[in-house]
C-alpha cells in the first residue's frame, strides 16, 4: 500500500488534470523509498494549491502567489527533507512571478512543480498569464488583451538550471520528469499542461492530447539556444514536452562555505528568545 495515499475526498471536479499529478507524485514518492515524514509539500492558494490536503507528508498552504519564499525558509532550516512546491499557473506566474524569478535565482534545492490549465479555476474562470492572445474566458469576454508568458522561455533566459514540461495525461511520461526533478540538485522547474474541465473548453484534454510531442532521444538539454528554440514553441505546431534545459550548478546551501549545519539541528530553549523580546520593551 502506498504510504503516501489518502483515503480523502476532493473538491476537484471530476476529470480535473489535478489527478494524474497527484497520483504521479505519489507513486514517484513511493518509488524512491520515501517516508512521509521525510518530504514537505508545500503550496500557494488554488486549485493545484490543494494538493498537500490528499497526499500523506508534511503540508503548507501559505499565501496566493508566496509559496516560493515559504519554501525556500523551509529548506534553509532542514534541507534534509524532499521539498516539493506545487502550485497553479496564476499562484506561479502572476501573483508569485516576482518569488519564482528570485527563487530560480538563488537555486535552492526544490521541485516546483506548476499546474498549468491556461485558466484561474479556483476563482471561476478568468484568464491567467499563459492564457492564449484573444480567447475568450468567463472574465474577458471579448477575448485576451494581453500576451500569454512563455514560462519555459522565461526559466531559461533567467538561469533555471532544470526546466521540463509534461503533460498529466501522461502518467508514465510526467513520473519520469518528476524523478529527474527530484535527481536535480537545484531549483528544478516543471510545468504540467492539464485540463481544467469546468472553465477552460479550449484546452481541453484532446487539445493537448492531440499537441504534445516528446523530445526525441538525440535531443541535448545542455545545449541553451535549441532549448531557447524548443521553448518557443507551443500551439498548433506541437509543444514539446520532456527536460528542455538542464544545466548542473553549485545549489544555493552550497555556495556557503560557513554554515556547520541546519538550523533544524541547533538546540533552543523557548526562554532563548526572551533576550531579544527584553530589548524591545
């Protein structure tokens, strides 16, 4: 029996994308000998944002678009725990945009892993940063007037050293990028193409059945400007999914050649902080 399963019921709509990453995670989890009490699943608000309530590990719902700085302080203070950061398009690319630049920037040792249905599902149906030029959604009625982010164009150009794609509809294809992700030491960067059922009828599940492509065998993730190149693409012509780019660099806790060990680690005593309490008074 998976460890990592709850017995819990959701408030996904029934053929939610939502699923297939769940289930995915938990297998991958379960698969590389994990205990729940060793991985910390943290989140923003919406509806990808719910998953650390239906899975068995340490949970954190923190603010619309915060979960990065969250997860960062988390693992600063114990690294020794497998952070997974799960969150929607919006939470990811508009409210948390400014997080996700400065987290990618200091290469903390995450596996982000974005829920991308091109649509906010939590609040009924607006157009999200991803949400294509012109269409038409419940909020912008007569269609987009902003041009959609490239999040993959966007990882790469700011220094992401892991950057993939994938798609929920391929259970087998999502785990293996997950366990990459997981491999990578650094802040490795998934977006997950999944339809949302209830408010999002132009990408829909045979829409992005019928677009995505694996990367072939003979393509290189290390070569930046084919990366750059791949990540442009998107839409009727095919969107690639699999490792874009991958780069191996020094992760965040490594560039400090000072720190003896976490802060998880050091003894404190609840008085300890009266000192401090003492000179504010």
């Amino acid at each position: 029996m998976n460890p990592f399963k709850l017995n819990t019921k959701t408030t996904w709509c029934p053929g939610c994308g939502n699923f297939g990453i769940l289930e995915s995670l938990s297998q991958v989890l379960e698969e590389a000998s994990l205990k729940p009490q060793d991985v910390l699943v943290v989140s923003g608000i919406g509806q990808a944002a719910k998953l650390p309530h239906y899975i068995h590990a340490h949970g954190m719902n923190t603010l619309h678009g915060r979960a990065v700085p969250a997860a960062m302080g988390a693992h600063v203070a114990n690294p020794a725990l497998k952070l997974i950061l799960t969150s929607g398009d919006g939470d990811t690319y508009g409210e948390g945009g400014n997080h996700l630049l400065h987290g990618i920037r200091r290469n903390l040792d995450i596996v982000h892993m974005v829920h991308d249905n091109q649509v906010y599902g939590l609040t009924k149906g607006q157009g999200s940063p991803t949400t294509a030029f012109g269409q038409v959604t419940r909020l912008q009625y007569d269609g987009m007037k902003s041009d959609p982010l490239n999040p993959m164009a966007f990882a790469i150009s700011v220094g992401c050293g892991f950057v993939a794609r994938s798609f929920s509809g391929d259970p087998k294809h999502l785990k293996e990028i997950i366990k990459a992700a997981m491999a990578y030491k650094g802040y490795a960067l998934i977006d997950i193409l999944q339809p949302c059922v209830s408010f999002n009828q132009v990408n829909t599940f045979k829409w992005y059945k019928d677009r995505v492509f694996k990367l072939p065998e003979t393509y290189d993730p290390h070569d930046k400007v084919r990366a750059f190149e791949m990540a442009q693409q998107f839409g009727d012509e095919g969107i690639p999914i699999g490792i874009l780019y991958q780069e191996q660099k020094t992760d965040f806790l490594g560039r400090f050649s000072h720190l003896e060990k976490p802060l998880v680690q050091y003894e404190r005593s609840p008085k300890a902080v009266d000192t401090l309490l003492d000179e504010l008074l």
